[in-house]
C-alpha cells in the first residue's frame, strides 16, 4: 500500500476556519484543474455534536485518463478530523485523515491517504505518479483556499505547487492553450 501526506500552513487562520474551508469538498474543482469534479451529498448527521458524515464522488485528471471514486466522509469537528474511506471507484483501497491543528496564530492542515490500485504489475509505475498528483493537487487546493498559506517541509513540493497555480492562472486568464493538462496529471 502506498501513502502521501502533505502539510499546508494558513497563515493567520483560526483552526475552526482552517476545518470549515478543508472540509468544502465542492468547491475543490474550482480551485485545481486536475480535479474534475466532486458531487456532494449530505448523509446522516450522527448523534448531536458527534461526526457528521457525507457521500461525495470525484473525479480527478490522471496520466492520460480519469480516476472515479465514491467516498464517506466523516466530520469530527470537535476534534478537527476529517475521515474519508472508499465505497466504490478505480482503486482497490483508498482511506485517508484530514487534520488541522493550531501552531501558533496559525492552523496546520495535514492530509494523509493511503492507497492501492490493486494491479501489483503496474504499482511501480501507477503508485509512485499517483502519490505526486495527490500531493500536488492537495497543495494546489489547500493553498487556494486560503489568503496565505505554504506547504510545509518540502521544498520540491511547494515549487511543484506554485508551478500549477501558475499554470492553473493562466488557463483561467486565457493565457494558455485550452487544452493544456496539468503537470501532475501526466
């Protein structure tokens, strides 16, 4: 099984405020051009001031193609968690966490996934590139969402990332071709 994880700095951004921005599913389309599209669907709210819990559907640019999956995610707002486990779609295991914490007038947000196409010939191949979209398209959203905010402890990253918010601009500009795919989907 293959993992990534990122951590994202907001700057100047309460850990309640940090949680609720993450936690817009929806929105994440708007903010990255490898993610396609993400459905939401509210499911049961759990007991009172316990997890909440919804169904979304995503699909995210991929090599030459499309990834599809359905996943429910769980709410722990008083713990600041976000839980997300696959129910369908092109992986054979796909679960990860989401969690903001407070350093300082700062939140830190840490998004952690494990994952498994489950064709062992191609994971060397499938896995490695898959944990370079996912953190890239993560620090490309996570960092949108906010006024200032950095991806923490990895330089290579976070000039991966402010590469694709570049070219990300500069498709909503008109500055480049329509048809140019983003550098982590390839």
């Amino acid at each position: 099984m293959r993992s990534a994880q990122v951590t994202i700095r907001a700057v100047a951004v309460a850990p309640a405020d940090a949680f609720d921005r993450v936690k817009d599913f929806a929105s994440y389309p708007e903010l990255s051009p490898v993610v396609r599209s993400v459905t939401v669907e509210r499911a049961a709210s759990g007991t009172p001031g316990g997890p909440a819990e919804e169904h979304s559907d995503w699909e995210v640019y991929f090599r030459n193609g499309i990834l599809r999956w359905s996943e429910i995610d769980t709410f722990d707002r008083a713990g600041l968690t976000i839980a997300f486990t696959q129910t369908d779609g092109d992986f054979a295991e796909f679960t990860g966490t989401w969690r903001v914490r407070a350093d300082g007038e700062d939140s830190l947000i840490d998004f952690f996934t494990e994952f498994d196409f489950g064709i062992p010939s191609l994971a060397g191949i499938l896995d490695p590139v898959a944990e370079r979209v996912f953190r890239e398209t993560i620090g490309v959203v996570v960092t949108s969402l906010f006024a200032e905010a950095e991806v923490v402890g990895d330089e290579a990253l976070v000039r991966a990332v402010d590469l694709a918010r570049e070219r990300a601009a500069e498709l909503r500009t008109g500055d480049a071709a329509p048809t140019a795919i983003p550098a982590g989907a390839v």
